[in-house]
C-alpha cells in the first residue's frame, strides 16, 4: 500500500502548475517496475495512476484536453508508461543512486523517442519522410529537457523518500527487496 500511495500521490501532481513535460511520469513507471514483487502489479499501479491523473486534469482543463481521450496520442503515452515499466524491472533488486539515475535517462529518451515518432506519424503537419520524421524530433527537442528534469526529480523523491522510509521501517525492507 505504501508503493502504492507513492505513486498516486506523485502521479497527482500532474495537476500542479509546471513546465511543458515536468512531470512524473517515467519515475513512477521506473519506481513500479523497481519496487512491486508482482509483475503485474508493477504495470498496472502506473497505468491507473496515470488513468487517475489523466481524467483529474480533464476534469479540470476541459476542452481540448479532455478530447485527447479519443486519439492516438493517449494510447502512445500509456504505451510509454509500461515501455518504462520494463525498464524499471532493471532496477529489481539493484537500486542505487547511480542506476536510478541511468534507468531514469534512459526512461527519458524512451519518451522522447516514442512520443515525437507518433506525433510524426499522426499529425499531418510532418510529411511521411525521413525528413518530416526530422523535424518531429527536432520539434520535440525543448521539450526533452523537461522530460529529463521532471524524470530525475521525480526518481529522486520517489526513490529516495522510499529509501529514507525504508531505513526507518525496516517491515518494508523484506517486502520490497
């Protein structure tokens, strides 16, 4: 439950004022894969919270947000979200500062890549060439740096404050191992 709690709370600070990407995302992805014993657990507690958080700001912004439900771009961040996931099953077992911070760029890169390639193939704006496949990834280059910022700060608290909760309740040592 702990797990748990950390991931929703997390997740719901999607909802605060922040940069374009800021966000938790792939910590939280990266966090599940590294901390819950079941597999499926590992996947589905990030993609629900992501779901909670998702109808929280279409509850809140409306309109254009609440519209993205329908499309493809929705379904490509949820497929990001568990890409991270196996990822963060890297970290079972092995976390330590230096890993965290190599699973969370490497989550960070996934992002990026998956993410500008279905904007190239979805918005028609790119031509269907390598070229227009190009501009969607240069298009997506100010927003990387959020992605890698938001990651590393997110990995950071949720691993950290795990570790530093885990030290004072060594319960959770054993059930997290």
């Amino acid at each position: 439950m702990v797990l748990v709690a950390f991931i929703l709370v997390a997740a719901l600070t999607r909802v605060l004022p922040h940069p374009p990407n800021f966000s938790p995302v792939a910590a939280i992805a990266l966090f599940g894969g590294a901390y819950f014993a079941s597999r499926q657990w590992a996947f589905i507690v990030p993609l629900v919270a992501m779901l909670l958080s998702d109808l929280a700001l279409a509850s809140i912004n409306g309109g254009l947000y609440a519209s993205w439900f329908g499309g493809f771009g929705i379904w490509l961040g949820y497929a990001c979200v568990a890409l991270v996931t196996a990822l963060g099953l890297g970290l079972r077992g092995k976390v330590s500062g230096l890993r965290v911070l190599g699973h969370a760029l490497a989550g960070s890169v996934v992002f990026f890549a998956v993410s500008n390639f279905g904007a190239w193939l979805a918005d028609p704006t790119y031509p269907a060439t390598l070229g227009g496949l190009g501009m969607a990834y240069t298009a997506g280059i100010p927003f990387f740096q959020w992605t890698v910022l938001g990651t590393l700060f997110y990995s950071a608290l949720l691993f950290g404050g795990f570790a530093l909760l885990r030290h004072r309740l060594p319960a959770l040592r054993a059930q997290t191992a």
